[in-house]
C-alpha cells in the first residue's frame, strides 16, 4: 500500500513539473550600482503557456530611487511543437536620488489559479564620480551653422577621448570616446563618425560604436571640472603601437543630431527645424610610446604578452634534395599577428627555401589571445642526422616590466640518400632506346617527322594542295557562325531577365509604398484608441517601408543607420534625411522610453512622419 501511494505520488510531481518548468518570472536591472543623478531600467519578465496578470512591487519603497517613467510593455506569442509560448515584459524607467542602498521586493503574477512570485533586486546608489581632465584629450565643442547656437552649446555639449597611459610598443591599447553634455540639454537623436581613430603607427585591433544600437547609450552622472555632467560612451577602440617614441592619435569629427523641441514640447534653441546637426572634434592626442626592453638573453624576437612557444616538423625523415617544413608556432595572451617570421641561425644540411606566415586573433573583455604560425620550408642538403637546436622566444609583462623566456624542444631529422643515380640510369637508358627507334625510321623513311620536304615536286595536286578542312575561310565559317548565333541567344535571355527584374523590383517598390500609407492611415485612425507603442509602431513601420521603396530591398532587418546611408548614396537631400531619422528615432524613444503621449504629441508625430513619406515619396518618384 505503501509502495502504491508512494508511486502515485511521484507521478502526480512528473505531472506538474512540466507546469513548473513552463512559468517563469524574473526581474533585473539594467545598472545595480548607478550614480546620483543616473538612470536605469527595472524590467519584469515572464515566460510561460499561458498570459499572465503581473502585479506590481512597491518600487519607492527604498527613498533614494523613484519612478520617472512606465511600465512599458511588450508582448510576444509563438507556437513550438504544437504549444503557445508568451513572452511579457514591464519596465521602468528610475532615477537615482540619493547615495545609499536600495530594494525592491518580488513581483507576482497570476496564471489562472496559479500564484507566481519574481526574484527581489537590489542595488546601490553611489557618489558621482569626478572625472580627472588630466587623462582626457582635448576637444573642440559643439559646432552649427547658427552663431546664437553655438553661443549656447559652448562648454555644454563636447566629446572628449580618453586612453591608457605608460604604453610599450606591440602592447594593445584602449581608447574611449565620451559624450558630454550638460543635464537640461537633450540626448541627441542620431550620432555619426566621419573618421576612423588611430594613426599611422597604430593598427586598430576592434572598434565598437555604442550610437549604432540607437537607444543602447547609457547616461552617467560626473563631476568634470567642477561642473555636473552627465556622459555616455559612444566608442571604444582597441589601437596597437608598432613603433616606439612620440606618436598621434588623429582627431576624429563626429556628427550629433540634436532635437529642437524638449519633451514639454517647447522649442529648443528657439530654432523652427526639428533637428540640428552639431560637429564636433576631438583634438590629436599625443601618445608616448615606450621602447620594448632587451630581453636578458638573446632569442628570436620578443612581443608583449604571455604564452607558449613551440617547433615541430611536417616528417622526421625526408630524402636527400627533397623539402622538409619546420614550424613555429606562438599562442596565448596578447596580439601577436603583426610579428614578422623571426630570422633563424643557420642549420648545418638544410638550407632555406621559403618562410610563411599565419595565424588568428579574438577579443574577450579587452584582453586579446591570438596565435601566430611560422613555417620556414628547407631542402635537404646531405644526408645523415640533423639537429634543430631549442629556440627562445621573450614574452615581456608590461605591469611588472619583466621578460618570460619561452624555449622549444630540439628536433631531430633523419636525411636519407637519395635515389637520383638510380633515375638517371633509367633515364639514359630510356634516352638510348628512344634515339634507337628515330635512326631505324630515318633508315626506313616511314616517320613522318624525318620526310623530307625538298622531294615534293612542283603540280603534284595530292601534296601541294591541302585538304579543305584546313583552310582559314572553311575554319571562320564553322566557328564564328555557331559563336554568333550563342552570342545572339545570351543577348537575348539577359534582356529579358534584366526587363524582368527590374518589372518585380518596380512592383516591390510600389508594394512597400502602398504598406508605407496603409500604416501611416492606421496609426491615424487609432490616434485616440491604440496604445502608444501600437501607435509608434505604426509610423516607423511607415517611415522604414518608405525608405525601402526607394532602396530597393526588403525593410526586413533594415536598421536606421543602414537606411539612412543608403538614402544618402542615392542623393536623397538633408531635408528628407532628417525628417526620416527624426520619424523613427522619435518612435523609438517613444516605443522603448516612453515619456508623456499625450494627443498633442500624437499629432504632432504624425504630421511629421506625413512630412517624412511625402520627401521620400517625391524621392521615390524622381
């Protein structure tokens, strides 16, 4: 009896672990240690079968965070084997206020008649930093065509580039570029770089713009130069130093478009446009570039970092006179692909025929690991033992500014005689055998290769005249005949497959232009009773299928900065450009961070983005 419910309850758990398993619901935040000042993001998820009905936590219950913005929502469904799956997500927008800890307690939701609970969080407020100039370049502020303009940004709206110090040639170093700007101002709508950083004695190893993921830029509170600022990452390269001494690192323009009109729908620096373009540059900064230390023993070269070094040979025994590959290979810590094969000393019966190079390099974290291979291929010389004595390879450690010296194993090669005398019996024998056989058909006179061509009389019709098939009229006609009439059909066939492609591209194009209206007359008739992220979604949805039309390819997976160059490759002009990126940035922000939406807003978006379709539509057509 026993045994019996002790089975029946341990089906009854394999039956509700599935249910279990299904239902999840966490919560997180985007930063758990902001500064005062800072924002982050408090986002609630749920995965399960079923919707479910969330309940949210008291998140001012800790005094030093408050709410500035939410929930935003979003929602997916999709069906796996058979079942719906339901994807939820809440999140707030919260500001820090006041240094000290903060939490904020689970949420819960119901499924039906299920109670589910999320993970609590917790964070901490802290100082906000102070920013030493003394590491920073400099910087040439904010710069438009509007002098009154420029009186204002002046000081408040820069970009300044920060980067490591005490650098040794070969060694990786890190470069951040950060937009400064003072708190009443704005975030900009869209950012771009005209340059590339570095130099010419530097090699860029990555680089990755932050700006491109549109709303990805994360705002911190500082203390710079005695005023409070807030700042954000918008690039960080990694740059190696080939050379030692005084060297630069090129300034780099940057172009940031900022809105004209704050979110109490005031103007901006009383200017009428809905964005303006300000550049801004920072300055060269110089870079002193220390000289790589001598190792204290000598080896075939020395390069920054840490790893193994290794020979082997493709086969330990090769003829004589035939080729031999010995291998070198360099791998750990560090960036080793701009090394040049090292220069072997002198192997006593080999002698070197070729040297290659290759190898691969990957970033993790701003550490680098790499390898580096080099094949040097002898021949062989002589036969007998040959010996490749151990090699050293210095690895130097800029934080203790030490050498490591790595060592290989000797290697060892057997050269064998060769068999060359033995082929060139066989080859005079074969040369003997065949100069035989041209003497007896010189004798016999039936080779046709020794007839002699001074015995041809004059009028014998047979070997004065040749066959019909070899001369040059009969050859033209069987060849340029067949080739013309290929040529002609090709012509043909790629009219046609061009007229027809260009026929579905036209048809695209008008498709993409009809969806673009069709989604511009949607979000105006749910103006008053769609929710503000289906109203958004329909005017960007309208902006990106009107951009498509008139580049020509699928708005599926087509970002902003992708549509925006190519707009600006075929000369779409700086009016249509801002009204487009002005559409969907707004709906963007208004999507992900949403603030006020209110209907003034609402109408005010959508007669932008009818501005916006109505330039490119005009675009489209010409």
């Amino acid at each position: 009896m026993v045994t019996r419910s002790f089975a029946l309850l341990w089906l009854l758990l394999l039956a509700l672990l599935p249910a279990a398993r299904a239902q999840e619901l966490t919560a997180e935040l985007s930063d758990p240690e902001p500064t005062v000042g800072g924002t982050l993001q408090y986002v609630i998820t749920y995965k399960g079968r079923e919707r479910l009905e969330i309940t949210y936590p008291d998140i001012e219950a800790s005094k030093n965070i408050s709410v500035v913005a939410g929930p935003s929502r979003s929602s997916t469904q999709v069906i796996v084997n058979g079942r719906e799956e339901f994807t939820q997500r809440w999140t707030f927008a919260l500001s820090a206020k006041a240094v000290g800890d903060f939490a904020i307690g689970p949420a819960t939701g119901r499924v039906g008649s299920r109670e589910v609970q999320s993970n609590p969080v917790a964070g901490r407020v802290k100082e906000v930093p102070t920013v030493d100039a003394s590491g920073l370049s400099g910087v040439i502020s904010a710069r438009t065509e509007s002098r009154e303009v420029n009186e204002q940004l002046e000081g408040r709206y820069f970009v300044f580039t920060e980067h490591d110090t005490g650098l040794f040639e070969q060694q990786a170093m890190r470069v951040r570029t950060f937009l400064y700007r003072d708190p009443s101002l704005p975030a900009p709508v869209s950012i771009a770089r005209d340059d590339t950083l570095g130099g010419a004695d530097f090699v860029e190893l990555s680089s990755n713009d932050a700006w491109q993921r549109n709303v990805g830029l994360q705002w911190q509170a500082v203390q710079f130069q005695g005023r409070r600022m807030v700042r954000a990452l918008i690039n960080e390269t990694y740059l190696l130093a080939t050379k030692s001494g005084k060297r630069f690192i090129d300034g780099v323009t940057y172009r940031v478009g900022l809105p004209t009109q704050n979110n109490a729908d005031r103007q901006f620096l009383f200017l009428t446009p809905r964005s303006i373009t300000a550049v801004m540059r920072t300055v060269p900064v110089e870079i002193d570039v220390r000289e790589l230390p001598k190792p204290p023993e000598p080896v075939l070269g020395t390069t920054v970092g840490s790893g193994r070094f290794t020979a082997t040979v493709d086969r330990a025994n090769v003829a004589e006179n035939d080729v031999v590959t010995l291998r070198l290979r360099i791998e750990g810590e560090g960036y080793y692909e701009a090394l040049s094969p090292p220069a072997l000393p002198g192997i006593d019966g080999l002698a070197l025929v070729e040297t290659t190079a290759s190898g691969a390099a990957r970033e993790n974290g701003g550490r680098f690991y790499s390898s580096r291979e080099f094949e040097y291929i002898f021949r062989a010389e002589r036969d007998g033992a040959v010996r490749v004595p151990p090699l050293a390879f210095a690895f130097f450690d800029p934080a203790t500014e030490r050498h490591t010296i790595a060592r290989t194993e000797p290697v060892a090669i057997t050269i064998t005689p060769s068999t060359a005398a033995s082929i060139a019996i066989a080859t005079t024998a074969r040369g003997a055998a065949a100069e035989a056989e041209r003497e007896g058909a010189r004798q016999l006179g039936d080779d046709i290769a020794f007839i002699d061509r001074r015995s041809v009389q004059p009028g014998d019709a047979r070997l004065t005249d040749r066959p019909l098939y070899t001369r040059p009229w009969f050859l033209a006609a069987h060849l340029v005949l067949p080739l013309g009439a290929a040529g002609a059909g090709l012509a043909v066939h790629w009219t046609r497959r061009r007229r027809a492609g260009a026929d579905a591209g036209r048809t695209l194009a008008k498709r993409w232009r009809q969806e673009a209206d069709a989604a511009v007359r949607k979000a105006r008739a749910g103006m008053a009773k769609a929710t503000g992220e289906e109203f958004y979604a329909e005017l960007r949805r309208g902006a990106m299928f009107m951009a498509a039309a008139l580049l020509g390819r699928s708005p599926q997976g087509l970002t902003l900065d992708e549509a925006v160059a190519g707009l600006r490759e075929h000369g779409v002009g700086d009016d249509a450009l801002d009204a487009f990126r002005t559409v969907v940035s707004r709906a963007d922000s208004a999507r992900y961070a949403p603030g006020s939406d209110d209907p003034a807003a609402r109408q005010d978006a959508l007669g932008a983005a009818e501005r916006a379709l109505g330039l490119l539509s005009k675009a489209v057509r010409a």
